[in-house]
C-alpha cells in the first residue's frame, strides 16, 4: 500500500499476511489488488484478520480474489473504478 495513501486512512493500517501475498500472487490477482484505493486493500485485509475460524478466513480471502477477478465487485456491492477514481 502506497504510505501517501495509508495516511489518509481513518482505521488502523493492516499488514499483509504471508498467505495473503502467495494467494495474491498465485492467482495473479497482485497487480488488481494495488490497483484497488487504499482503503479496499486495507478493508479486505482487517476482514480477513478479524475471521475467529480458518474456514471463515478461507472463505473471505475466496471472496477477495473473486471480487478481484470480477473487477467491479467490492465487498458483495458493485463497484466503478473509472467513477471512483480521485480528480
């Protein structure tokens, strides 16, 4: 995450797990994941982090990177890069 951006955040900034970064990664889905604002990124992370089950936090992080691939999904709602981006 771009620290310009994290600074702007209104919650905790979220690090990235080790298994986040290899699921990104592995499903070539990094590049999108940046691309997205700083404050998705660090959502899906605290998301994710906040699941008390591993089959909670396995079904999240599935979530993220379907949404990733979908390209116009944000946490179950729809979402307009073009129209979101700052001015």
């Amino acid at each position: 995450m771009d620290p310009k951006e994290a600074a702007g955040l209104k919650r905790p900034v979220q690090p990235m797990p080790a298994t986040i970064r290899q699921a990104l990664e592995t499903a070539g889905l990094m590049e999108t994941y940046k691309a997205r604002p700083a404050y998705q990124q660090n959502d899906y992370l605290g998301w994710i982090a906040r699941a008390r089950l591993a089959a909670t936090k396995e079904k999240r992080l599935s979530q993220m990177l379907e949404e990733l691939r979908q390209g116009n999904v944000y946490m179950k709602m729809k979402w307009d890069p073009v129209t979101s981006r700052k001015r």
